[in-house]
C-alpha cells in the first residue's frame, strides 16, 4: 500500500503526537508499505526525539498568523513604578500606570485577533503550505490512502482539501476531540463554526480513527463514517533501549513517584495526591517524594497550598529515552486526568508508556473512564480521587519498600497487547479495507 501521511506533528518533534504519527510511518516501511509525509518545518521545545523514520519527509514553511500580534503585545521597555519614582520624575506613578494599561490592551487585542484569526487553530497558516505540498508529491506518487492526523485541526483540512482537489481516499486521524473537545472554550459562534467545519472534513473521509471506544462511537454516530479504535502504545525496542540507559541511584528510604509530562491546573492537577500526603503522619510523609518531569505550570502554588512543598521536585523536560528510564527507576507514576465524565473517552498515550514500564500507576480523574478500566482490569495500581484511599495506598507501599527494598512491578500480563505494532496492524487493515472499496 502507498500511504501518503500529512501531519503537522512529525520527529523530531518531540511531543505525543509526534511520536504516535513517526511510529505508524515507521511501522508501515518496516512492513513493506510505501509512504510519503508532508509536515511543517517545527521542532518544538522538547529535547528533540532521536529517531526519525526512514522514509522521505517534506517539510514545508508556514505563517504563523500570531507573528503581529504577539510582536505588538511585547512589552516595550517596561519601567517600574519604582524606578520612575527614584528619578524623580513628576508624576510618575500614572506613567507606570499608564504604561500597564497600555500593555493589558494590547494584549486583550491580541486575544481578540486571535479569536477571529485562529480557525481552526493556530495553525491555520500551514493549510495552503501543507495542500500545495501534498499535491506536489501526489503528481509523482499515486497513493492508495491520504491519512491525515490531528490536532490541530487545520492538518485535517488541509487533508480535506487535497482529497477534495486529487480525489484520494482520505483517512482522518482524531488523536482528540475538535468542536466536542470540553478543553477548549469559546463562542456560541465560533462553535458553531467549528462544529461546521468539522462536518464538513468528515463528509470528505472514507473512514475515521480515534483512539478510544466512547470518541469512536460518537464519531460513527454522528459522521456515519467506517470509525475504527487504535489505541496508542508503546515500542518494546524504545523500552530496551531505556532500560540500557544507567539506572538512577536507589534511594531505600523515600517512595519515588514520577510524573511525566503537561500539568493542567484545575483540571488534570496532583490536588489528590499532595492532599494524600498532607494527611499522614511525620513517619510517612518525610519519605515521599513526587517528581513532575517536564511542564510544571502551578505545581509550585499546588504544593504551597498543601504545605507538602519539600516532598515536590521539580525537573525539567527530559529526552523521550531518558523519560522513560526516570520512569523505570520510579516506585510509582502518576497518571493525571479530568474528574469529569467528559473525560471518559481521553485516554492519554502516557498510560502505555506507564504499562510498559510495569510501575504501579497511581491515577486520579474520572473514575468511569477507560484509563481507569484498564488499570483496573489489568491490575496495574490505584485509581482513585479519595485521599484517604490514597494515603493508604501510599502508606502500603512504603511498608512494602521497607521490608523488601522495593515496590514490587506490575506483572507482564498487564502490558500484554498494548505495543505499537499490535495497534497498527489494525490501522493498517482498516486504511486498506478502505481503499479497495473505494
């Protein structure tokens, strides 16, 4: 099969969809398949990842449609109140003030720019570079499957678009939710826009991918489109190749629990957990520390409220390898969701990982949704949003670390048909299926 992947997300990027689109490209050229991307010029913050696929890459340039305004909102120069007054200039606290105000104007105009700009999203300057790009290659290669992966969205209507002017069969990617995402907020009519715009991409799909059991049923409800489920997963040989890296030093004494990735304050946030360690006595809690690998927006606040400050590190993003060892060498990881039941379906591809590593998970969020079921079903550690229960849950642990110098790992089962190449085989056969009907 010849598969042309268009995605916005691609390695070295090193974010999850990133690496969720580099593993299929890599699994579809291992298994003899023939693909081509188209991607834009992005790497991201991210320690970069160190694989790329080895097939050909196009990436392309883009227009950040923010450029103006983030330009226009910069501070200029900013003088403080303070110095003003030291210098002696009359008036001068009105000027700061007046400097202040300035600066929040901009910065609400910006805001507004943005909100009748970025339609889709943000990067909705890529469109016209990505459809141009995709027709190029296609005058060269005949692909049997357009497969596109979102978010952001403007990928899947760039994929829209070149189905629409080549007439390939064009498989959509949801990685998330676009206009029925709770995350995001905005106007009646903007969405109402969205849910517009969404509709119409689907109707130019032969077929939709998500990844969980809840997001397919609503897409196939309301698209009536082939949906299918390819959960994420994890690749045996990164797990390897972590386990390689030098282990930390062991720390007998203290119950190590890691948390890799984004924190969203309010939302997905260890209020659960600090509250848990907050409860115990000066016997337990002086031997718990919690680890946030990556970005730790309000983590510092969080564990200030809680008075549990000295049992929080924090560390900066690490390297996708050097990630995962740290999450070897952990007694526990910390799986963070939204205690909504809009948050059923999301099932973040941080939960594999966590399997793979055969560390207990400790998780907190929506109780009735799949994260929750698989770990339950699978027996790999606690769900829980009950402090009490988790303060207990922590307490046993680190009774069990102290009689037999470790946290005992997760049986082998309960990663067992999670790996990468399991899920996109399934893709796979769906993407053909797709294309000898068409």
């Amino acid at each position: 099969m010849r598969i042309l992947i268009i995605t916005w997300f691609f390695p070295p990027a090193n974010t999850m969809g990133a690496l969720r689109v580099g593993k299929f490209a890599d699994f579809l050229v291992r298994h003899g398949h023939t693909v081509r991307v188209v991607t834009a010029d992005f790497k991201g913050s991210a320690p970069p990842l160190d694989t790329v696929p080895s097939c050909p890459v196009v990436r392309t340039g883009w227009w950040d449609v923010n450029a103006l305004p983030h330009y226009i909102a910069r501070p200029r120069r900013p003088v403080p109140a303070a110095s003003a007054e030291a210098s002696g200039t009359e008036n001068a606290g009105s000027e700061a003030g007046g400097r202040r105000r300035s600066l929040g104007l901009k910065r609400r105009l910006g805001r507004a720019y943005e909100a009748l700009t970025n339609f889709p999203d943000k990067r909705v300057g890529w469109i016209p570079h990505a459809v141009r790009a995709a027709r190029r290659e296609l005058r060269s290669f005949d692909a049997d499957v357009v497969f596109a992966s979102a978010p952001p969205y403007s990928t899947v209507v760039a994929g829209a678009l070149v189905t629409r002017l080549t007439g390939k069969p064009y498989v959509v990617e949801m990685r998330d939710r676009w206009s029925d995402d709770p995350y995001r907020s905005g106007s009646g009519v903007r969405e109402w826009l969205e849910r517009r715009l969404e509709t119409w991409v689907m109707r130019q799909a032969d077929g939709i991918v998500t990844v969980s059991a809840p997001w397919a049923r609503q897409y196939a409800e309301r698209c009536r489109k082939p949906t299918e489920v390819v959960l994420n997963g994890y690749d045996p040989q990164d797990i390897d190749r972590a386990a390689a890296l030098p282990a930390r030093p062991s720390e007998p004494d203290v119950l190590v629990i890691s948390h890799v990735g984004r924190i969203y304050p309010g939302r997905r946030d260890p209020s659960v957990l600090l509250k848990a360690i907050r409860s115990l006595d000066d016997t337990y809690r002086g031997r718990i520390r919690v680890d946030f690998v990556g970005e730790n927006e309000g983590i510092s606040e969080l564990a200030n409220r809680y008075g549990v400050r000295e049992n929080v590190n924090l560390v900066a993003p690490l390297p996708y390898l050097e990630a995962l060892r740290r999450q070897m060498d952990s007694d526990l990881v910390l799986l963070l969701q939204w205690n909504d039941p809009a948050e059923q379906g999301n099932v973040p591809g941080k939960l594999f990982e966590y399997l793979a590593t055969r560390r207990p998970i400790l998780g907190h969020g929506y109780e009735d949704g799949v994260p929750a079921s698989i770990i339950a079903e699978h027996r790999a550690g606690l769900y829980s949003n009950d402090p009490d229960a988790v303060a207990r849950y922590l307490v046993d642990r680190l009774e069990e670390k102290r009689r037999t110098g470790k946290v005992a790992a997760n049986p082998v089962t309960a990663r067992a048909g999670f790996d990468r190449d399991t899920a996109y085989d399934k893709m796979t056969t769906f993407m053909a299926n797709l294309a000898s009907t068409r």
